[in-house]
C-alpha cells in the first residue's frame, strides 16, 4: 500500500487564513481492506449538507496525533482521500516540516489509520505503508505569510534550488568513534599576505609561510586556531590570511560525537522483563477458540516432528533423572564477576593553619603548574563545578574554599608558576561567578589570560578561559573588550573537538557561531553549531531547549547522506526527547526511521522494544486489561532474532519467540504462533519446569488451531511425564477435556475434568478450581443435562466471588454469561438479567473493555427482544457506542449509532425525532470514513425522511438527492432502484407532498428495475403508482400502470396480487364512467376468491363488492323516460325494471337491502 499526500490551497494567498490539503491515494487496496482503521471524524465533506462537527467534549484520536505533529485538523474527507489541516504560527509549521523531512508523518499516519494487525502483515509483505509527498511551492508562500504575521526572525530564506552544497566526503570510521565528513581540512594551509601580530594569542607570519592546521579550518569562522611550521608558535590565525595546501591537504574526517552524548543505555534485563509472556496462563480460556478466517498463514507441521520431539524428550527425561544438576560458583546461573573501582585522582585538604596549609599550597602549586592537560583538570574546568566535592575536603563553607585559593594564587605568584597562577584565577573566578560577582570574576580571568600569556599547551583550559571571559563581557554588555575574545571563543568551540563544557551561558557562543553558518551556507559547519548547542543543552538537562537543535542536526546529516550509526545514535537521543514530552506518535515514529538502517544489534532493537512498549499504549487511552505487548513491537522482535546472542543470552531468545507467538496467537495467526512456539522449545535450556510450561503452551495453540490430535499428543506426553509438577498436570488435564469435548469424547473429556478438579482442590488452587468446575459445567451443558449445568455453574460462581476480580476477572465474566445466556433461554429471565449485569459491573472494575462490550451485547438484546423497554435498551447502547470509539471500532460504532437513532424515531416525539437525527448524522459520518456507500447513502436518504418529519422542507430535497448521488456513485442499479424506491416511500407513506413519490417511482426506480429484469420490485412499484395515482385523481394514467400490473401478476403466477390488480382495474374504469368495464373487472376479482369463505374479512369484501355492483347496475339499467312523461304534471316517469332477470347473486342484494334508501 502506497499513499500520496498532495498539498493544495483552497482559497487564494492570505495572511490569516492558510489551510494544508493532504491528499491520500490507496494503491495496493487489497491489503488495505483487511488492515485499515477507518478515518475517523471531522468531516466537512458536502459542508452545505452537513456542517463541522465541533464538539470537543470527547477528542478523537486524529486531532492528539495532529497536535503532536504540530498541525490543526481541519476536516477528513474519507471519500476523496483528503485530510485537511493547518497552522496558526511561523512555530507550528517550522515543527511540522521538521517532522516530515525526518520521515515522521509516515509513520504517524500508520498508527493513526491502520489496524494493529498491520504490523504483523507488513513482516509478511515488502514495501507496505504510507508516504507522505508535500507541495514544496505552496508552503513556502505560508512561510512567507506567517512570516509577515508574527514579525522579526532570523530566517535565511532561499528561493528554490539556491542553496550552495557543499561537498559531502565519503565516511570514515576509526577506533571505535562515530566520525563525520567536514567540509574543511586538518593539516596545512599558506599564508597569502604578511601579518605582524599585536596580540600574544596570535601568529605572526610571512606570505608563503606554512602554518599547519589544529584543530579544524572552518570557512565561515573569523579565525582557527594553527602552528607555524618553521618557529613552532602556536596562535589564532584569520582565516581571510590563508589558504589550504590543496596538494598536501586531505580533508579532514571529523569526529564529531561521541557514544556518551547520543547513546541511550536500555539494560538488557528491563526488556527481557518488558517482553516475557506468561504462558502458564492461557490454557484456562473458557471462551471457544475463534473460528478461523482467510487472514491465517497455516504451516505444514507434520506428526512425526511432533512425535521426535516427544521422544527425544522423554529420553532426555530419563538421562536427567540419572544426573543430578550440578550448580557452581561458576554455573551461568551464579556469575562471578569481580568489578574493579576506578583508581581515584588527587584530593586536597583545605587547613585553616598556616604551617599545615603550607605544605598543601606546595603540592597543590605543583599539580596545577603542569603545562599539558592532564585527565584529572576535567573536573575543575567542568561547568558543574565536580572539583569543589571531589578535589577538596576539609571545609564547611565555599568561602574558606576562597580563602584557600587566595592564599595559593598569591603562592603562585611568588614562585613565578604562571600556569599553576593561571588556573587558581580561573578557579577563583568560577567561584565569584557562581555568587553572581561578575565583575570580581572578570578581573580574575583576565589575570589568567594574562598569565598565561598565549600559551596553548593545555587546549582544554584556554577554550574555558576564552568562554567565560567571554560570557561575562556578554552578562555585563562589554561591547568593546568583548569584540576582541567573542570571535576567538567562537573559533575554538567549533574548531576543537571535544572541549570541556564549563559554563551554562556557553550556549550564547554557540548560537552566534550557528548564525554565521546559516548566513554562510555551510551546511557541516551548521551540523557541528547544532550539535554542539543540542550537547551543552543535554548536559544542562534541559530538554527541551536541546531538541529543536537536535533535530536540525538530524536533519543535516540526512541532507548529507549520512545514514549510519551516528544517524542511528542520533534517532534514538531524539527518541528519549520525544518520550519525555510525552509524543508516543512521533516515538515511535523515530524508532521506525531508526529500523531501516543497518546494522541491527541486539542492543538496538532491545532499545526500540522498551521504548515501544512504553508509548504504544498512549495511543489508543484506555486499552485492554489483557498483558499483551503491542503490536508495533513485532518487526523489533523479529530484528532482535536476528542479532549475534552469546551463550548467556540464549535464555533471551526463547523469551523473544514466546512473545512472538503469543503476539501472532492473539490476532488469530496460529499456523505463525505454533511456528515461533517450536522455536522456543528448541531454544530453550533443559530446565524440566520451563519445558513443560512450553509444552502447555504449544498444546494450546494447537488446540486454537484445531488440531486436535497433536494436542492430544503433546498433553498426553506432559501427563506421563515425571517432570510435571501437581499445578501442571492439572493445567494439563484440563486442556485435555477441552481437546476431548471438541473430538466428542465427553465420557473421556468428563474424566479429565474431574482429574483437574481434584488436582485443584489438592495443591488449593482456588482459581484452577473455578476454572474446572466451570468447564464441567459447560461439558453438562453440552451434554443436555442442564440441571448439572447449572449446579456446576453456581459453585464455579460462588469461589470466583471470593477472589480478586483483577486476577480472574475475565474467566469470571464469562462464567458469569454463560450462565446468564443460561437463564435467559430458559424461563428465568429476570435471572438472567441478574447475571448479565454483575457480569458487566465485573468487566467495569477490571476496566477490560472487550467483556465490558461482550456484557453491554447481552444486554441490549435482552431488552430490545428478550423483555423489550426501550429507556433501557437506549442506556446501554449509548455506553456501547462509548466502549467502540474507545476501542477504535468504527465499524460498531456505526452500528450502535443506527440502532439509536432508530429507537428514538420509535418514540415519536419532535424532540426524538432530533436526537434521531443527530445520531443518523453521526453514523454517516463513520460509513464516509468506512467508504460505505450502500450504508452512507441509506443514512443520507434516513437523515431526508427525519427532516420531513420535522417538515424542514428545504432540507428534505437536499439530503436525497446526495443519497441518489451516493448510490449511483456505486455502480450498481439494484442499490439505485432500491433507494429510488425507499425515498419515494418518504412521500408515500406521508401526510403531505404526495405527489413527490411518483418522480422517485415512475421516472427513477421502475425504468432501473425493468433494466435488471426484476419483475417483483417493477410490480410493487406498479402497484404503488396505482394507488398513488388513484389517490391524486389521475386516473387515466394510472389506468396504464394498472394494466401493467395485471400482467405482472399472471407471468408470476401471484393470484393474490392479480385479484388485486383486477379490482383496482375495475375502481379505476368506474371512476372513468367504464361500468361494462367495471363490472367485469370486479367479476374476475370475486372470481379468484378461494371458495368456501374462511376467514370474515373475505365476507365483508364479497359484500363490498357486491354492493358496488349493484349499485352500477341499478343507477345504469334505470332510465329517465322523458317522452312518457305527463304534459299536464310535468313530472318524471321511470320505466319498471324487471330485476329477475339480473343475475341471482344481484336479486339477493337487491332483496337484502331493497327497504334501504340508496344514496
């Protein structure tokens, strides 16, 4: 599966109003079906149909992950692959590009819209995933707009393919450090003009002189720090004076971090603990195994493998029952391992005597007098001040350590030991800067600059120097003596590898050093400011200001095609940040990164298993009770077993299959589960107890894969075994009643239950107890001995009662149901009820959503069929539909959502009628996520009908029309005939606006259902349009579709539909004046009336139609004799009409109702 993610603007360019539009493509829709998790939510798709939904009082899952990303989510329309977002700040979108040029978005967009089940296919199938594209023009103009917003940024902005690469080297790796390729060069450069220094720390030299290079020559740096060739001085050189030795010069490899900084330790026994599995746990599954389905990957595991294994262990039974264990000192068990402390370095006394002060001054003058760096000055130059716990002892307060120093500077000068004077200054100069003297610290480094009168010897302490003189012109605003040191100082923390950190205000160096990079293009130069800034923020522990330059430097290593372990090293550093602000989406969207480059060591992948293991449960909130380990940690295990295990840590990779299997066991893949518990057992030690407990577990699987035989095998080989311990055996008989129940042995399954039950009762395992009674129950059951069932199931009840919920709670709610289930098909329902209810409130207190939705099922129904009251059945859907969007169920959810909506149309009520619609509204929305169509076209065409009732007229036109829409975007015309149908029976069946239903019926559905041929629904319609037309007094029209009625009816041979056709035939010719007609058409309906009468309504229709005839032929046969009549009287005379010679069933009316007037 591939997507795109195109970024279109929808409005012309403005300031305040910029939205995102990330189009997603599916390509490889198959695998797709079967793994995605709908788009959920806010959808402003048809906008004038349906506005944005913005309630906020339940956030949904896109708009935590959006935030995360920095972007605000506007809409998701499911239908178009289309996501909407946007940003309000310079801030939000910086972040959010950042993330995608990392490789974030991808990753972020899996978690959020596939299934969990995801991960395991995409170890079965090669470039699956999401990939994220971004319309590079369209936001550079939001750049710019935000820009113009927010006000004054240091921004670098360049138009587009205007940036100046450099030169990228290929990589070097030497002595076990991760180097980087630099855009500069270690080793000589000429001069190329004379130069007379007027300061000790610089160089003088000639043009041609050859100066070789300490440290690194960066372009973009004022100075670099060099040595002359020929005099040996050692000095700050302009590198405008200079140029490289291009025939002798190598560029340099630069080694720029190191496994301290980037290196994030995971002890190897937290993940072993994180991804153990507790395999002694499944076989007392009271549920059945699932059945199985097209999405498992069978193995062809034969018989005999299984019995080798049996044989080979049991032959490894007997020769360990002959040989004792024999544990040592030096067993694997018991390490010996003897840790030497590191050799501590020099401690100083702090006497307040004179005559004992003395002699430390001498020792103290000494050791600080060396010219060369030595490892033990780290702690005094360090900017966390380690020297004053580590280096002196002897003194309650910093102020006698000032003394102290004092006496000693004043030493050293006496003894003219400048270096030694040098770092007493320096010293005291830390110690005012840590009481906020800046200006008695200035004074202090300024002596030690002086002393040491540009010498370079120990490199570590000059770049102290030059920092903190430096922060402190800075802190105090001193323009003019700063100019001269800033650019020196900023020089050698770029130039110099690996420098000591020694103050926090080091970071206002760096950022101006980050600055000219920028400014000058250099993108190493940019990566080495970067990480520096990310290292000292690191080491001052703040976080958060270290990550954005963390990033970058990231960033910059991709752009230089650096994807090793340094990259690698550097994911991780990343990794830790985005843990500790709590952004698992981006987590483990880093650790994703870090998975595609190689190598994979054990203690990598171990890394990427506990950070998933702690983030991946953030996403979903509340998740199962279940200890299951997330799903995102299989393409890690996988990686793991394939590292390099020595002999200690073979213990690690059984627990690595054990976790995989029971990973592929819960989502159903039991062919892949067996696979990895084989593994197991043949990497696991000969420890007796941990052998069978793996057996167990394989029987089990093989149980949940329904073969049953091997399991049969397996259990019976753990029960001959002397190995097996009383708790396993009866874990073992217990499995075998399930294999035995399932292969219809019940007298066999009945004995092993009743074996389990008393190896339960022996070793008092309360839990195991239940758990046998439970199943004896269920075998009664299955057996039709219901009254043994049911005494089963209460004692299994009565022990669950008393132990704690959290531990058995699962088994215990399914007890709980089977035995409500129990009830309720019987004649105690109101038990049964009681039953489902605890076991509801028990799925509550473990907070195990799955049975909190298995009870909320057993319950909707029992009051929606069982013993209907629909308050109730309302309440317990609506805790439904909040069980299925915690559990990201899109699919029930839509489901709940059209169950309420149609209980609340059977209330009949305007303010029912509304709440009906705003759930109809909302399970629209899901089925456009689902791509639906057939349900989001019925739920666009139900959403019509609501608004007719509420007679919102307007509204009632517009949302059938987008449900036609919807349906013949399908394709398919029995779906539109259907639905043309449906939204004609909105009229139909109304009080008003009758005449609507004929468009739906005659011009739309009939002409579809002639195209397919199908004759019922073409003369269903017909009738329709029959009675509609009548209704409307249309009745020449109707005459036709009445015809076409009556021939349906005799090609289906529907007698019941003809009768009715020929006596809406003869209504409509009687209101036409046809009475010939008429009366032949009501004959031929009374003709094919079954004979004798059996039910009263036939009789009172014989007599409906009789008095319709009569009453035809009497006002028809009685003629008005105007020729007759008398001249003188003037008034009519009628002609007698001989009624025996009507018909007999005619004399009899007219004799039955001949008194009667006739209206």
């Amino acid at each position: 599966m591939s997507k795109k993610l195109n970024q279109q603007r929808k409005k012309p360019f403005s300031l305040f109003n910029i939205n995102a539009s990330c189009k997603l493509f599916c390509v490889r829709r198959v695998f797709l079906e079967s793994t995605i998790r709908c788009l959920p939510g806010f959808h402003t798709l048809n906008r004038e149909y349906w506005p944005l939904n913005t309630d906020m009082s339940e956030p949904d899952r896109p708009l935590v992950s959006f935030s995360e990303l920095s972007a605000r989510l506007l809409s998701i329309h499911s239908d178009q692959d289309l996501i909407v977002v946007t940003f309000k700040t310079f801030e939000e979108i910086w972040k959010f590009l950042t993330y995608h040029s990392l490789g974030f978005i991808n990753h972020c967009m899996e978690n959020l819209f596939l299934d969990q089940s995801f991960w395991l296919y995409s170890q079965e199938e090669e470039e699956t995933g999401i990939e994220v594209y971004i319309n590079e023009k369209s936001l550079n103009l939001m750049y710019r707009s935000l820009l113009v917003q927010e006000g004054a940024f240091f921004v670098l902005y360049n138009e587009i393919n205007t940036y100046f690469e450099t030169q990228a080297l290929d990589e070097d790796v030497t002595g076990g450090s991760y180097l980087f390729p630099y855009y500069t060069a270690m080793g000589s450069c000429l001069a190329v003009m004379n130069y007379e220094s007027i300061m000790s720390e610089e160089m003088s030299f000639q043009e041609g002189d050859k100066i070789e290079i300490l440290g690194y020559f960066i372009e973009c740096m004022e100075w670099f720090l060099g040595q002359h060739v020929f005099t040996g001085q050692i000095g700050f050189v302009k590198t405008s004076h200079v140029k490289l030795d291009v025939s002798r010069n190598n560029h340099c490899v630069f080694s720029l971090i190191s496994d301290v900084f980037l290196g994030t330790c995971c002890p190897v026994a937290n993940c072993m603990t994180c991804t153990a599995v507790t395999h002694t746990h499944t076989p007392h599954t009271l549920t059945p195994p699932h059945r199985l389905t097209g999405k498992l990957h069978p193995i062809n595991i034969k018989n005999g493998k299984i019995e080798e294994f049996l044989k080979n262990f049991k032959n490894l039974e007997a020769t360990q029952a002959e040989e004792p264990t024999i544990e040592g000192k030096n067993s694997p068990s018991s390490p010996n391992v003897e840790i030497f402390p590191p050799p501590e370095g020099p401690c100083f006394h702090v006497h307040q005597d004179d005559a004992q002060a003395s002699n430390i001054f001498e020792s103290l003058i000494l050791f600080l007098n060396r010219k060369e760096y030595d490892i033990n000055f780290k702690n005094l130059y360090d900017f966390s001040y380690p020297f004053i716990n580590s280096m002196f002892y002897g003194f309650s307060e910093e102020e006698q350590l000032v003394s102290f120093f004092t006496l000693a500077r004043e030493a050293a000068k006496k003894a003219d030991m400048s270096w030694a004077l040098a770092r007493l200054c320096f010293l005291l100069g830390r110690l005012s800067v840590k009481k906020m003297k800046f200006s008695q610290a200035r004074v202090y480094f300024e002596e030690a600059l002086g002393a040491v009168s540009g010498g370079f010897s120990d490199l570590y302490f000059v770049i102290a120097l030059y920092t903190n003189l430096t922060v402190i012109y800075l802190t105090q605003k001193n323009k003019e003596k700063c100019a001269h040191v800033f650019d020196k100082a900023t020089s050698l923390l770029m130039g110099i590898p690996n420098y000591i950190c020694s103050t926090d205000l080091e970071s206002e160096i760096l950022k101006y050093a980050l600055k000219r990079t920028i400014l000058s293009q250099n993108k190493h130069a940019e990566a080495r400011a970067c990480f520096l800034l990310a290292k000292h923020y690191s080491a001052c522990k703040q976080h958060e200001e270290a990550l954005p330059f963390l990033e970058r430097f990231q960033l910059l290593l991709n752009d230089l095609g650096l994807q090793n372990s340094l990259s690698k090293n550097c994911y991780f550093k990343l990794a830790e940040s985005y843990n500790e602000k709590c952004l698992p989406h981006i987590v483990l969207s880093c650790i994703k990164v870090t998975s595609s480059q190689s190598p994979n060591t054990l203690a990598n992948s171990l890394k990427r298993i506990d950070l998933v293991i702690r983030n991946a449960p953030k996403l979903d909130g509340l998740r199962k009770l279940r200890q299951i380990l997330p799903s995102q940690t299989a393409p890690y295990l996988i990686q793991a077993l394939s590292s390099v295990f020595t002999k200690e840590q073979k213990g690690l990779r059984s627990i690595i299959y054990l976790s995989l299997a029971k990973l592929y066991s819960h989502h159903k893949w039991y062919g892949k589960a067996i696979a990895y518990m084989m593994k197991a057992l043949n990497s696991v030690s000969a420890k007796p107890e941990e052998t069978i407990n793996y057996l167990v577990s394989l029987a089990w699987l093989y149980i949940l894969y329904r073969q049953h035989d091997v399991a049969l095998a397996i259990l019976n080989a753990i029960v001959d075994s002397s190995w097996s311990n009383l708790q396993q055996l009866g874990i073992a008989y217990n499995m075998l009643a399930i294999a035995l129940k399932r292969t219809n042995n019940t007298k066999e399954a009945a004995e092993s239950y009743y074996k389990a039950l008393c190896l339960s009762e022996e070793t008092d395992m309360t839990h195991n107890q239940a758990i046998a009674l439970a199943n004896f129950g269920g075998l009664c059951l299955h057996a039709a001995a219901s009254k043994l069932a049911e005494h089963y199931y209460i004692r299994a009840v009565k022990l669950f009662a008393k132990l704690p919920s959290m531990d058995c709670g699962q088994d215990f709610i399914q007890v709980l149901l089977q035995l409500g289930c129990y009830y309720v098909g019987g004649t105690q329902r109101e038990k049964g009820r009681f039953y489902y209810e605890w076991a509801f409130l028990v799925a509550m207190e473990t907070n195990h959503l799955e049975s909190q939705l298995q009870a909320i099922k057993l319950l909707c129904q029992f009051y929606s069929t069982v013993v209907p009251n629909e308050a109730q059945c309302v309440i317990y859907n609506e805790y439904q539909l909040s069980l299925a969007r915690k559990m990201s169920n899109k699919v029930l959810e839509g489901q709940i959502l059209e169950t309420i909506s149609q209980l609340y149309l059977s209330l009949g009520t305007e303010r029912a009628y509304r709440s009906a619609l705003e759930y109809t509204k909302r399970s629209l929305g899901i089925f456009i996520d689902l791509q639906k169509k057939e349900k989001e076209a019925y739920a666009w065409l139900q959403a019509g009908k609501i608004y007719y009732v509420l007679r919102q007229n307007e509204l009632v036109d517009l949302y059938i029309q987008v449900a036609q829409d919807a349906a013949l975007h399908t394709g398919d015309p029995n779906l539109g005939m259907e639905l043309f149908e449906a939204a004609g029976d909105i009229f139909f069946n109304g009080t008003w606006e009758k005449e609507k239903a004929v468009t739906f019926y005659r011009d739309r559905a009939l002409p579809l259902a002639i195209q397919t041929g199908n004759k019922t629904t073409e003369l269903r319609l017909c009738n329709k349009l029959v009675e509609l037309l009548v209704n409307l007094k249309v009745y020449e029209e109707s005459l036709e579709y009445a015809r076409a009625s009556l021939m349906l009816s005799v090609n289906l041979g529907n007698q019941l539909n003809e009768r009715i056709a020929y006596h809406r035939l003869a209504a409509i010719h009687h209101h036409l004046g046809h009475c010939e007609l008429a009366e032949h058409f009501y004959l031929k309906a009374l003709s094919l009336c079954s004979s004798p009468l059996e039910f009263d309504e036939e009789t009172l229709y014989y007599v409906k139609v009789y008095l319709i005839l009569g009453d035809i032929i009497f006002y028809n046969l009685k003629v008005r004799n105007t020729k007759n009549c008398s001249s003188q009287t003037k008034l009519p005379v009628y002609t007698t009409v001989n009624y025996t010679s009507l018909s007999p069933r005619y004399t009899v009316l007219y004799l039955l109702f001949k008194d009667q007037p006739v209206s």
